[in-house]
C-alpha cells in the first residue's frame, strides 16, 4: 500500500515508518519538525540522540535498501497538505502530527490556542484535502484514551448504546477530558466522524494510551535510526520517566497519591496497530474507534514495578498533583478490536524495563535533572516553565 505518515519526525511517527516500509508498504512521511522547535523552546532534547530526517532516511536507505519519500511542511499550511495528498496520492494516511503533551498545553493561554488551532486546524485541513484529492483515502488518525476521561462507567470503543425514556440510539461515547490538548482531540474526533457522515471518508481514529519503551526491530538496526526519548516533566511520559529517574537515583515522581489508572502500550505495539489498521481500513462512510491500549496499570503500580526491577532499589515520591485529575476512581476499559484483526500484545515486562534501563544508562549524562520536577500546574494560568 502507499502509506503517508504524517509526523514521521516524531517519536512513534518515525518507527511506524520504518516498520510499514519493512513490511513492503511505498512509505513517505511528513513533518515540519515543531517538535524539535518545542525542545529548544524548553531547553531540553531527547535522552537518546537523533539524528535529522534526512539523514534517518539516508540511513535507512544503507541498511535496508528500501526508500522513504519526504514532505517538509506543516498541516496547518493548506496549499502544503493539498499539494502532498495529491503527489503522493496515499490509499492510507496515518496522521500523528499534533501538538502532543498535555502539560504543554497547560502553560498559559499562548500554548492551549497553539495546541488547539495547530492539531484541529491541522486535522480539518486534512479532512478537506482528503474529500477533495481522493475520497477513497483512509485516514487512520491517532486520538488518544484521555479523551474519555475517567467515567464511573465501563469506556467502551467509540460508541455507546443508550436507552432514554424508553428509546435506544448509537451516541459517540461522551468525553471528559482533563486537559487543552486531550480536548484538541476530542474536537478531531467530532470533526472527523462529522467528515465520514457526510462525505462518506473513511477513518479509525487510535484512542491510544499512554506508550513506553524506544526500541523496535527497525530502530534497532542502526544508531542513526534511534527514535526519541522524552524524559522531561512536559513531554516524558509517565514509564519512560520513571526509568530514568531510577538510573539518576533521582526519586520517582508520583503525582497525588499514584492511584490514578492509564492504558498502556508498548511502543512495539503501536506500530503494530497501526499497520493492522492501514491493512484492514475502514468503510467508505464509516468512523470506527479502536482503543489502543494493551493493559491498565495505575501510576503507583508503574512506580513499583519499575523500584522491583532496578536492582537495588528506588525511592518513590508523591509529589503534590500539579494536575487537576481523579486519584482513585473506577477504571474498566473495552479493547478488543485490535486483538480481533490480530494484535498479540507486548505485556509490560521486567526484560523490558530491564533494557530501557540500559538505554537510559547510555545517555544518562544527558539528562538535564532540573527538568525533571513538573513545574506546569493545571490550576495556574501562568507556569514558570520557561524559568528551567
Ligand atoms: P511527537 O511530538 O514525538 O511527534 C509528532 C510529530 O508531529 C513531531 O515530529 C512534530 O514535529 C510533528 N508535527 C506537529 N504538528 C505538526 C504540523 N502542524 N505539521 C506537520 N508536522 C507536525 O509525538 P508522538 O509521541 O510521536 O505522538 C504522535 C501522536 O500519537 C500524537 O498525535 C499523539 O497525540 C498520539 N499519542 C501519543 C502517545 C504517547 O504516549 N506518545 C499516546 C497516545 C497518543
Ligand atoms: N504522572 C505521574 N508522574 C509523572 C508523570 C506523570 O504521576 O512523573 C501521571 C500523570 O499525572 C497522569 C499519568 O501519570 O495521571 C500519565 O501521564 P503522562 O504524562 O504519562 O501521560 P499524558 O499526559 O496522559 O499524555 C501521554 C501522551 C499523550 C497521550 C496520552 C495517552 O503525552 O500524547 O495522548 O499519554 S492517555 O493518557 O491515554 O490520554
């Protein structure tokens, strides 16, 4: 298949190419590195080194033989996105290319307008330029698991089943999400189930949860084909966080009491779920939901597994929560439709956790460890973040 993947600068964006061109797929990717732009911004830069797209492809190119095409440019820009879609002419486009951390998000009123015009405009640019290219394209969008919240009901994929005062209809499932960027998805979403309704597109949206881990088969094969690795308090995720503040000897930071549960998937499955989903696409006119996620874990199970693991032990800190968020709440989630095309789950495992600490111990020299301690907080409009 012919496979544009949007964002392909990115930490899952990047790994995802490298694996559908494996698997035989003609991949080109698109980026307007922003993210990058984020780093400098923040005065922080990924814990393993990367190298520029152009040279990650070059190096793909040495070890594999096989091509990536390449579009610099940004969603945002309309003539750009048109102008891609038309040249490559894609039967599949995997769109990661937002504005991805919910602390960003929260910085101040400059970074919720930026996150939310750069990832709703960027969608709905996408949306018109797949009707007016080619109908037929499947958009395979990246959500996220945020957007339902954490409901006291079971989150089921996508839709809901309701009956009201004796009369039952199929109602998107409701969202409440706990920050400016899981809101920018949920506002994708609106828009491109909106889009399926009534210009018959095809799309999955990947409500994902949050991913660890930085190696797969692909990335692996050479240094220069490394992905990133995030381990400040805006843009680390929660494992990968707690991994290199085990290596640091730093204490692990839990946010409140550590109760609050999160799907999680191994960054080895979502590029997994993401070929299933380009191979086996949706219907012309449908919007179907997947959640992507493999298990749950709370945030205090994630801080001990990762303590048991590291030999000697670590301390656990429970930070004061700088986010406004449930700590203990009801937890049960649907996810069955990727295993049903055919997803075997990496389950989160002490070997894992045992080679993230090698990764991290490689490079822990370039850890900043100011970063480390969150600074954005969920209630205060103005987060010295910029001070670090
Ligand atoms: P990332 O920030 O590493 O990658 C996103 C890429 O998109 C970056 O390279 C960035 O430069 C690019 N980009 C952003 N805005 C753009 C624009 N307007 N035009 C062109 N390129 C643009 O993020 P990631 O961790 O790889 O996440 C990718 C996607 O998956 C995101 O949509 C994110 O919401 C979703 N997701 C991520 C996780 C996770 O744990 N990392 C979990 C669930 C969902
Ligand atoms: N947390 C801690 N300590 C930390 C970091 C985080 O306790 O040092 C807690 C947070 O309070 C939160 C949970 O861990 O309860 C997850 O936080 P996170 O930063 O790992 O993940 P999140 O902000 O939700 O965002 C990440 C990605 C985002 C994606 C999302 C999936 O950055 O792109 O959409 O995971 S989900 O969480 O399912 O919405």
């Amino acid at each position: 298949m012919r496979v544009l993947v949007l964002g392909g600068d990115g930490y899952l964006g990047w790994p995802t190419a490298l694996h559908l061109s494996r698997r035989g797929h003609d991949v080109a990717v698109a980026d307007n590195f922003v993210r990058r732009q984020y780093d400098y911004e923040l005065g922080v830069e990924s814990l393993v080194p990367i190298e520029s797209l152009q040279t990650r492809i070059a190096a793909w190119k040495d070890v594999t033989g096989e091509s990536i095409g390449i579009y610099v440019g940004d969603l945002t820009d309309a003539d750009f996105t048109y102008e891609m879609l038309r040249d490559f002419r894609p039967e599949a486009v995997v769109h990661f290319a937002e504005q991805r951390a919910a602390p960003y998000s929260m910085i101040d009123r400059k970074h919720a307008v930026y996150t939310q015009v750069n990832n709703v405009v960027g969608t709905l640019n996408l949306l018109y330029a797949i009707s007016e290219v080619d109908r037929d394209i499947h958009l395979v969008k990246l959500g996220t698991m945020g957007e339902y919240g954490t409901p006291e009901i079971d989150i089921e994929e996508g839709w809901l089943e309701v009956e009201h005062k004796g009369r039952t209809d199929r109602v998107l499932y409701p969202k409440r999400p706990g920050s400016f960027y899981h809101l920018s998805k949920v506002h994708d979403s609106h828009n491109i189930e909106f889009t399926c309704r009534i210009w018959g597109l095809r799309a999955t949206d990947l409500n994902q949860g949050v991913v660890y881990g930085q190696q797969t088969p692909e990335t692996v094969l050479d240094d220069r084909l490394a992905t990133r690795f995030d381990y400040d308090a805006v843009f680390g995720t929660v494992l990968n966080r707690f991994v290199i503040q085990a290596v640091l000897g730093h204490p692990l930071t839990v946010y409140g009491t550590g109760g609050q549960r999160r799907g999680i998937i191994d960054i080895r499955d979502t590029v997994r779920c993401i070929e299933l989903a380009c191979e086996n696409p949706a219907e012309r006119g449908e919007f179907r939901v997947f959640n992507q996620m493999t298990e749950a874990m709370s945030v205090q199970e994630l801080a001990d597994t990762v303590a048991r693991c590291f030999p000697g032990g670590v301390e656990i800190d429970h930070l004061d929560n700088p986010r406004v968020e449930k700590e203990e709440h009801y937890y049960n989630v649907v996810h069955t439709r990727l295993l049903d095309l055919g997803l075997t789950p990496h389950l989160l495992s002490d070997t894992l956790i045992t080679s993230l600490f090698d990764v991290a111990k490689r490079y822990a020299d370039r850890v900043r460890p100011e970063a480390l301690l969150p600074k954005v907080n969920w209630r205060d409009h103005a987060s010295p973040v910029q001070e670090t």
